[in-house]
C-alpha cells in the first residue's frame, strides 16, 4: 500500500509528521482530498479542519504544498 509522507508545521513547531493513506484540506475553494499519486498542487487553506487519516487538527489558515507524494502544510 503506498502512503504519503505528512509533514503539518506551525510556528510553534512540528504537529504532525509520519505517514498517511489521505489528507483533507480546507481550501479556498473547498474542502479535498490528497491521496497518493495526487497531482502536484500548492493552495491556501482556509479555518477548518485538516484530516490526517482519523486525526483533526484546526486550522484558522495556511498553506499546502502537495509534490511526490508528500504533502507539507503550513499553518497558522
């Protein structure tokens, strides 16, 4: 099975970081889903909740950076 490596950063310091079968992101245009093999894409996020497989953690706003199967997100 092939996964993601996640890595969710704040200015605090590292959240999350391992890896994962999907990520759900509150975009600017929407919530979605990135799965393994998922184009490369860079968005910003929006308040919400970002998904890591089960765990939630919030987000009042960001940035994620989807290449290679590794997803980088950066929030607030």
């Amino acid at each position: 099975m092939f996964l993601l490596d996640v890595s969710v950063l704040s200015p605090r310091g590292v959240i999350f970081e391992g890896k994962a079968g999907s990520v759900i992101l509150p975009g600017e245009q929407g919530v979605f889903e990135i799965m393994p093999f998922h184009k490369h894409i860079l968005s910003l996020l929006v308040g919400g909740n970002l998904t890591v497989d089960e765990k939630d953690i919030p987000v009042k706003r960001g940035i994620a950076k989807i290449e290679l199967n590794k997803v980088t997100v950066i929030i607030e």
